[in-house]
C-alpha cells in the first residue's frame, strides 16, 4: 500500500488540490459556509450518496458496477412506507425494508457470478425493475407519518450536533478502509479487479467474492434508503431517482479506474468532499438543482477521462526519461 506523500505526487494530490481551491472560493463567496451548521449541512443533505459510494468503490475496484444502488434505495423505503400503511408494526417494516435490499443485492449477485451475466446488464435492468415496483407500491402518492422517533433520528442531531447518519458513515468508513486495504478480502477484490482468470487460479473464490459484494451493496443501499426515509419524513415511487450516478462519479473521480482493479478510499473521500463542497457552494450562491446536476454530469466525464490522460502523461513522461537515460549511458560508453 503506498504511503500518503506518494499518494499526493499523483492524482490524489490534484484531488486536493482541487478541494482546497473549492473551499477557499466557497468561503470568499459566503459568510455562512464556514459555520459549523453549514459544515454539518454539508455532509447531511447528501449523507446516504456518499454511505453508498463506500460499497460501490468496493463492487468498481472488483471490476463491476451496481447501478441498481438509487432504485434499491427507493423500494425498500417504498416497502417499509407500505408495509406500515398497511397497518404492519413500524419496526418489521424496517426489517422488511433492509430485506429487500438484501434480496434486490442477492439477485443481482446471483445473475452476475453464477449465471455469467455482464453487471452492467444486470443492474441496468434492475434499475428500472426496482424503481417500477416501487412506483406500483406507492403508485403518485407520498407516505408519511412515520414515528416521531424515527423521523428525529434522521432529522435531529444524536450527539452533539452529529447526526445518526453522519455517524453510521464514519463507523462504515473505517470498517470499509480495514477490509479493503488491511485484509485478505480487499487483497482478493484487488486481484479480481485486475485479472479475473488469474486470480482464480490462484485460489480465490471469485463468485463468492462478486456475490458477496452485490449482497452488501443491497444492504447498504437499503439501509441509505431508510436513512433517507427518515431525514425526509416521506417516501414517494420516485425518492432517491439519479443517485446511481452521482455515487458512481465520486468513486471515479476519486482514481478508481472503471475498469477495475485500482483506486483507493483516500481518493474517493476526497472526491466525496469535492463534490459535497461544490454542491454546498453552489447552493449557498442560488445556483439551481438543475445547474449542480449538469456539473456534477461534467464531473462524470472529467472523472473517467481524467485519471487515464494523467496515466498515459505520466507513462509517456516515464518512457521519455527512460529513452533520455538510454541516450546518455551510450553517449558514455562511447566516450
């Protein structure tokens, strides 16, 4: 694993660079974004994108992609809001909700590892089969009238000014940067990543592994879903619609490379900050959610082109110094 001032000679570093830029602009701009409410804000409004962006840095790096994330968010809300209007206790219509997301997650796992199946496929027609079953449980109407306990816990602070949400992240953050760069889980996703076929024959599991992680996904996003439920008091057939790509964009950006097998949560957090800082800025100066969304869209294109032009410059730089040395030791040799 390389070490953080070797982290920051490459892309990381741009990274915050950019962030440090952003922040600077935002307050220049506004008085009121560098008040403690504002940070808390910062990190509240967008809390279950950047829960799910953990998981997915994992399923990218394994060389797949989820894009079911948003829709699973939605129906195991859906499910729970349901459930409960039905007239079922609150608290199995939370336990319903979680088991969607792990069914929705099982389903995808089982198509893409032991059926063959390509997971974008997979998941792009979950995306619109789960998000049209959550539209038929609901239909156009908005669910509310949760209990007053849950809706506190997602719109109130739980300890001092920190929300539930904000501190599930950090608890998942640090559980998610254990396994992946400190165990033999992430050793195997990294090597799944970057050749499949070699890894399998040296000895990993790799179906249990893809499995395992589109199981997780399912969960986490489930668990986000609740989570949003929870700050926004309601649930409709179309809450959570878009988040896929948001959450896709932080992890790329963050240096994860689509193809699998590279990338870190260094980056991807900061990428997450990036994207959090713009979006509070942003909103702090009256820019619309149109506008932010078309950023963030350009941002998706950056991320992808990004790291691999900083590859090849970098490569090209490597082979051209490497031709200079060759140059100059048979200049030598002549002498």
């Amino acid at each position: 694993m390389r070490s953080i001032p070797e982290r920051l000679k490459g892309w990381e570093g741009l990274l915050l660079l950019i962030l440090v830029v952003v922040v600077i602009f935002n307050a220049l701009s506004t008085p009121h974004y560098l008040r403690l409410q504002n940070q808390i804000n910062l990190f509240q409004l967008h809390i279950e994108k950047i829960i799910v962006a953990l998981i997915m840095t994992f399923i990218i790096i394994n060389g797949e992609i989820d894009l079911t994330v948003g829709s699973v968010m939605g129906l195991a809300g859906c499910v729970m809001a349901y459930l409960y209007e039905k007239g079922v206790p609150f608290e199995v219509s939370l336990v319903a909700g979680l088991l969607t997301g792990v069914l929705a997650g099982t389903f995808n796992g089982f198509m893409v590892a032991y059926v063959g199946l390509t997971s974008l496929i997979v998941t792009l027609a979950g995306l619109i089969g789960y998000r049209g079953l959550a539209r038929v449980l609901l239909e156009n109407r908005s669910i509310g009238n949760f209990p007053e306990w849950f809706n506190r816990l997602g719109q109130k602070p739980l300890v001092g000014p920190i929300p539930l949400a904000l501190i599930i992240f950090f608890v998942l953050l640090i559980i998610a940067l254990i396994v992946l760069q400190w165990s033999g889980i992430g050793r195997y996703i990294y090597a799944i990543g970057n050749n499949r076929e070699v890894a399998r024959y040296s000895g990993v599991n790799v179906r249990r592994v893809k499995m395992s992680l589109f199981v997780v996904s399912g969960f986490i996003s489930a668990l986000a879903g609740l989570l949003l439920a929870a700050r926004l008091g309601s649930m409709r057939g179309d809450t959570a619609t878009g988040t896929e790509l948001e959450v896709i964009t932080m992890v790329l950006m963050g240096g994860v490379s689509i193809f699998g097998g590279t990338g870190s949560l260094f980056g991807v957090l900061l990428s997450m900050l990036i994207i959090l800082n713009l979006r509070n800025g942003m909103g702090l100066l009256g820019i619309t959610g149109e506008i932010q969304t078309g950023v963030i869209g350009i941002l998706l294109i950056l991320s992808v082109l990004g790291p691999n032009i900083g590859r090849r410059v970098r490569e090209a730089w490597i082979r051209r110094r490497r031709v200079r040395h060759t140059h100059i030791e048979e200049r030598q040799e002549r002498r």
